[in-house]
C-alpha cells in the first residue's frame, strides 16, 4: 500500500515501515516524524512533525522556515504549524516525478529535521503541548501524537460518537426500502435507454446500485448494514427487471408490426425467446457485464456505507515516543 519507492527508502534509513496501515516512521537528527501515504494516489504524502520551540526562540521562525521550505523543494505543496505540529503535504505532479520524488522528500526531512535539531525544538503533545509520555496513535486512519490524558479525553470523545451512532440503529427500514426501490426504479430506466441506445447496458449497472443505497439513505434516514444488504438484493433483482423489460421492448417493435400484441404479451413472452441460444447468450452477456460493473463501481461506494454503517473508529497506539537523545546534536 505505501508507494515502493518510499517504502525502499524507509527501510535503506531505519525506518518503519507499515505496508498495511500505509504509514511510515522513524526519526532523523534525533527528530521524529511520520509520513502518511495517500490511499488513492501513490505519490502523496503528509508528513508530520509534533514540535515546540523549548528553552530558546527558533530563528527563522517555524512558520517562515516552512515557506522557505515550499519554495525550495519541489514537490512540496503546502506546510503549516499549528503551534504543536507541523503539516507538510507533498505531491509528485509534472514530468519526471517517478525520479525526483523521493529525493526531494528525503531532502526536505533533512532540512526539517536539521532545523528542528539546532533550534532545540521539542517533542509535544498534539493537544496540549506537554512533553512528558507521548505516544504516535493512529485514529481513523490518521495519526497523532498526543499524551495520554489527551489519549483518555480523545478516545472518550470517540466512544460517545460510536454510540450516538449506534442508537440511530438501522433506522426506518420501511422507507429504506422504498427509497431503494424507487433509486434502483431509475436505475431501470437508465439500464432501458442505453439498451435502446444499442450500447452496453450494463453501465447501468453502476447507476443502479448507488441510486439504490441513495434512495435508502434518503428514506430511511440512515444506511445501516441491513440497508446495505437490502439495497444490493433488490439491485440485483431489478437489473434482470431492466433486462427483461429492455428485450421485451424490442420483441414488442419487431413484431408490433406482424401481430395485435401489447407490450406486456410482448414482456411476458420473454422467457420462451431465451430459449434461442443467441439471444440468451446476448441476456446473459448483458446481465454479466452490469454485474461487474455493479461490484466495480459501488465498491468504494459499498466499503464506505459499510464502514460509516458500524459506526466504529479504529484507534491504535503506533509506537511510543521518547524524548531521549531528541536534543542531542548527533549527526
Ligand atoms: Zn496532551
């Protein structure tokens, strides 16, 4: 999950590397900082420094170091201080990234770190700023450094969130269900023009199932784990719907012109066309093809509810992280 070539850079340096958790540590001149990789692009990171200035004022300031900083290094996009850490978000963009990259992240830690190290900066607590008994913690897939009272408060602060989430429980399922309907219905109807378009049909597919889990949402007030669940059947139930609808149609334009039939004889008459082999390898293409796409597009879509649905934050504690040797001039 971490882009490789930062990965092979942590582990050349010492650091640790995350794979899973797409998270990077380690210090430099004594400094400790994290990098956090971007789930989606590989070349993007946050790279985090917990500092304060200690028993000296830091000359230049840290604020007008780090606009020092963006200016000098490339592919740094922006950096800020909160007055307890610092942020430095950095993105490959342009010609050449895939070489330039990891240098200029590397050079940047240098500098930052070596800055940090002559102006006696000190570790502290994201919160509070203390300095005693920090631990690196990571809380809904960001990381933090803080103290543990500021742990204590923070992870109570998140356990009254899960529960007011779970005390919304699954919500109206009745009108989740409609809302699911009437979402997957337009669904349908996006499923039959394409088909009338002659493209493929299965595009709506995608349209479908996030309409579905939209429609649920919308009228169920909340998309609980059942709704999930409740919204996907009927998705895949209504793509054969659409299918069905979408050949009887044309079986109702060829022979409108032959027979006195109406749509519905026209719909109706659609499982005994299956029977010919082509047309039944068309269906079953068509269905397929919106299947995958189903699963393709809401994936992401799916995940998310999923994730929001259990109302649960993951927090862990990353390592802990000591002060010794933080002032130490050793390098
Ligand atoms: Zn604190």
């Amino acid at each position: 999950m971490i882009y490789k070539k930062v990965k092979q850079y942590a582990l050349n340096n010492g650091f640790t590397a995350e794979d899973k958790n797409g998270l990077v540590y380690g210090q430099m001149n004594g400094v400790f900082f994290s990098i956090h990789q971007d789930p989606v692009t590989a070349a993007k990171h946050t790279v985090y420094l917990w500092v304060k200035e200690g028993s000296i004022a830091a000359v230049p300031a840290i604020t007008d170091f780090l606009n020092q900083c963006t200016s000098k290094h490339q592919y740094l996009q922006s950096a800020s201080y909160s007055g307890t850490r610092i942020t430095a978000e950095f993105q490959g963009i342009g010609f050449k990234w895939g070489k330039n990259y990891v240098p200029c992240l590397d050079a940047f830690l240098r500098d930052i770190t070596s800055y940090c190290n002559s102006n006696q900066l000190v570790p502290c607590c994201q919160s509070c700023g203390s300095s005693a008994g920090l631990n690196l913690y990571q809380i809904d897939d960001t990381e933090h450094m803080l103290c543990s009272s500021c742990y204590a408060s923070t992870s109570d602060n998140i356990q009254r969130q899960t529960a007011e989430k779970s005390k919304k429980g699954s919500g109206n399922i009745v009108g989740g269900v409609v809302g699911a309907l009437l979402g997957s219905v337009l669904g349908v109807i996006v499923w039959v023009l394409i088909y009338q378009l002659g493209y493929i049909s299965g595009i709506a597919g995608l349209v479908m199932i996030i309409c579905a889990l939209k429609g649920y949402e919308m009228l169920g007030g909340h998309l609980s784990k059942a709704g999930i669940i409740i919204s996907c059947i009927i998705s895949l139930v209504m793509v054969i719907v659409a299918e069905q609808v979408s050949v009887g149609i044309e079986i109702y334009n060829v022979y409108k012109e032959y027979y006195e039939i109406t749509f519905f004889d026209a719909f109706r008459s659609v499982p005994s066309f299956l029977e010919e082999p082509d047309i039944k390898m068309a269906v079953i293409g068509d269905l397929v093809m919106g299947y995958i796409l189903m699963v393709v597009g809401a994936w992401g879509t799916i995940r998310q509810a999923y994730k929001n649905s259990s109302g649960k934050v993951s927090t862990r504690m990353v390592t802990s992280v000591t002060s010794a040797n933080y002032t130490s001039s050793n390098e």
